[in-house]
C-alpha cells in the first residue's frame, strides 16, 4: 500500500540519514616539489626519447627503464595520487575537432530551443504524486517508485539533491526538447516541496530488470534487438542537437517482458555547439571516451558511441565492465592493453595532444591486441563475426572514426532486427 508523505524532502533526508550518503570532496593541495628519484626518472625518460627509435633500445635499457617505471608507479603510491603528481594534458592550437553529423542543428535553431537558462519552469502538483517505495540513488539524485493519486498509474519520482539551478533547468529543457523520442523516457511532470523548494522530476515507469541479473539471459537476437533500440535513441537525441554524455547499463531500462527499453538520466546531458570546449569530467570511469581521459574538450555526439561501445563489448564478451580502470589514468591504460599504444599516439599527434610525461610513462607501450583473444567458451555464440566487426567500429580511438548512432543502424550486425522491424510494418 502507498504511504504518503508529508513531503519529499522528509524522505530524501531520512534515507540520508540511515544510508549515510558520503559526499565526494575535492580536496585541493598545492604542489610538492618533485623528488629527486621523480626527477632522475624523468631525466632518463628524455634519454630515452632522444635515441633513434623502441626497437633500437638495448635489452639492457629495456631493463632500467623497466626498473624506473615501477619506482615511479612505487613513489605515486606512495606519497600522493596520480591525480596530485599528473598534470593535464597540452593541447597545441589550430586542430579542431567538428562533428561529422549534426554539427549545424543548435546554430540553426533559434535561441531559445537551447538556451536552457533562460526557461521558466511550469511546476506541477506535488500533492498529485505519492511515494511508494526507492528504487535508486545517484550522484544527484534519489529515485523512487510512486503512483499518481487520479489514476494510480505507477511512476518514477526523481527527487534531485542540491545542485545548481542551471543544471537542473539543462535537464528540465533537454528532457522537454526529446519529449516524444523514440525510447527516450518520457518526463511527464515537474514538482517541488513549497517549504524546501526542493524539486522532483516525474517520468514513465519502465518495469526494469537489473542489467546484472538480465543481460547474462540474453541471446544473441536480444542483444542485438536492444542495440538496435538504443541506437534510435541515440541517433535521435543527436539529431535534436544534444548529447547524452552517461551512457551505460545502469542509464537503459529494459522491460524485458515488454521488450520496451527507455534510455534514462538526463543531467549530464549537453547541447553540442561546433568548436566550444566542454568539460571532460562527464560519464562514469568504464564509459569514458578517450577524448575524456586525454583532456580533448572539443568532444562531440561521437563520445555516447565509445560508451555505447564499452557498454555492447561487456555483453558480448560477457565481461562487465569490459575496460575496467581504478581511477582515470589507469582507465587510459586499460584502454591502451588492447587498442594499442601506436594508434593511441597516432590519435595524439592528430589532435596536437601532448601527455604529461608521468602519464605517458605509465600508460607504455602495448600492440594493438586482436578481439578473438576475448573470446572464449562461454561468449563465442554472442561474439560472431558481425558482432565484433561493428564493436571494431565503435572502439576507436579517434572519435571522428566511431560510426555514428545512424551509420551503426545500417551495418550488417542489425539486419535481422531491420529484416524483422520491415516485415511487421508490411503485415
């Protein structure tokens, strides 16, 4: 039975209390000089860099160099973070980087289509809506299931943390600028407690099924069938100008009994203007595009393909997460084991991206490795041909390379689904 609250705010900070929510802090230290073990290691680094070429490298070089890395690695450890000791990324002037798709759709459109601080929010009745129990949690939110009083039609009812207006008004615009999408979740109301003025979003409810319990059951047509439907999603919201910017099993709801799949959680969402620099601190870690973890803040739709890759490479090899880093940098490493470090330095120098020198080290040098390597026993009936030619295609380091959500829609991998989806519209 449904409990009614005296208001959401009661709720949220009940749960606040009894879950004791850690709140993420960043800390900010100023830099300690750099060591003298730090120094020589990077002294020998530039040695290094200035012979002729890897393979020229004597064994016994290979050898030292080997032994300074793990000093290195050991001293990181040891007094402070990577992300303390590794300063970001140089980025030279004069490389941009434009979308292939969809770059114009913003400078077209008038103002106010993207002009998301400007909105007036029409608030509904929170009186209309009642809690029946939490389904979620996130880095900006609480979730819970609710049910409308007139109809009692379930719900979800997303009561947003304390963040910034402008971020909340992003969300309210984007969530209004898809409304009707294809498998885009459907924002239905937007409410706030009139003492707290704390404001919940109401969407659609989706009967989802925990991807960890779900995509383990999945054949080979379901994968492929749910790719399909996110792709529309996708392709969709970048052809409206907007970029998801957290894809990932955790933001796509699949009731599988319905086979109904709702791409959700707007908030980091982001209208895509040619040229302008955006933040790289968006996505979880094992989504991230490699334009993220290098600094490239001229990103485009192209980044929800590298997640929606990392995202379609755990289903197939039934390896979740598929690139699994401890922090950022190691992520960049994890990414580089398999794609290699020749074609991660070939994306750099296209890009006029320079490395800190740490991160350079550390990241190393590893060939390209083949996908068959991941296949084993128990995945090779996901992992087929077709499967791993269009995840080859996703998984690119340059992100003007990824096909784009249309151009995934059209290769082979889909053309059972698109062999389905013709014949029932001819019957």
């Amino acid at each position: 039975m449904a409990v009614r609250p005296l208001n959401f705010t009661t709720i949220s900070l009940h749960h606040r209390h009894r879950h004791r929510h850690r709140l993420r802090l960043s800390l900010f230290f100023s830099p300690s000089p750099i060591s003298s073990s730090l120094a020589s290691t990077l002294s020998f680094l530039r040695g290094i860099a200035s012979k002729t070429s890897y393979s020229a490298v004597s064994q016994q070089q290979q050898q030292q160099q080997k032994l300074r890395k793990e000093l290195l690695l050991k001293e990181l450890k040891e007094t402070e973070t990577l992300a303390q000791k590794i300063g970001k990324a140089i980025r030279r002037p004069g490389v941009p980087s434009k979308s292939r798709v969809y770059a114009d759709v913003n400078v077209i459109r008038p103002k106010e289509y993207w002009d998301y601080e400007s909105l007036t929010i029409q608030w509904g009745e929170q009186d209309d809506y009642e809690v029946v129990r939490k389904v979620g949690r996130g880095k900006y939110s609480e979730v819970f299931e609710g049910v409308h009083c007139t109809d009692n039609e379930k719900c979800i009812i997303k009561i947003l943390k304390p963040v910034k207006k402008k971020k909340i008004k992003r969300e309210i615009k984007i969530l209004q600028n898809l409304c009707g999408g294809p498998n885009i979740v459907k924002l239905l109301d937007i409410v706030r407690d009139q003492q707290s003025k704390t404001p919940s979003l109401i969407f659609e409810y989706v009967n989802n099924t925990d991807f960890k319990v779900l995509y383990p059951t999945l054949s080979d047509y379901d994968v492929r069938y749910y790719i399909y439907e996110l792709l529309k999603a996708l392709d969709y919201c970048h052809s409206q100008g907007i970029m998801h910017r957290d894809v990932k099993p955790h933001n796509v709801m699949i009731d599988h009994e319905q086979r109904k799949l709702r791409l959700i959680d707007w908030g980091l969402a982001e209208f895509y203007h040619p040229g302008k620099e955006y933040n790289v601190r968006v996505a979880s870690r094992y989504f991230k595009g490699p334009e993220l973890l290098v600094d490239l803040q001229d990103y485009d739709y192209s980044l929800d393909l590298w997640s929606l890759g990392c995202m379609f490479a755990g289903m197939i090899f039934r390896k979740e997460p598929f690139f699994y880093g401890h922090d950022n940098y190691d992520q960049l490493i994890k990414i580089a084991k398999v794609l290699g470090t020749d074609e991660l330095n070939a994306y750099l120098n296209k890009y006029g991206i320079e490395l800190d020198p740490q991160l350079a080290f550390i990241v190393g040098r590893h060939s390209r490795k083949p996908w068959t390597k991941v296949i084993n026993a128990e995945n090779q009936h996901l992992a087929l041909p077709e499967a791993i030619d269009f995840l080859d295609k996703l998984l690119r380091y340059d992100h003007l390379e990824r096909l784009t959500a249309k151009e995934a829609m059209a290769h082979p991998y889909f053309y059972p689904i698109r062999n389905a989806e013709s014949s029932r519209i001819r019957t």
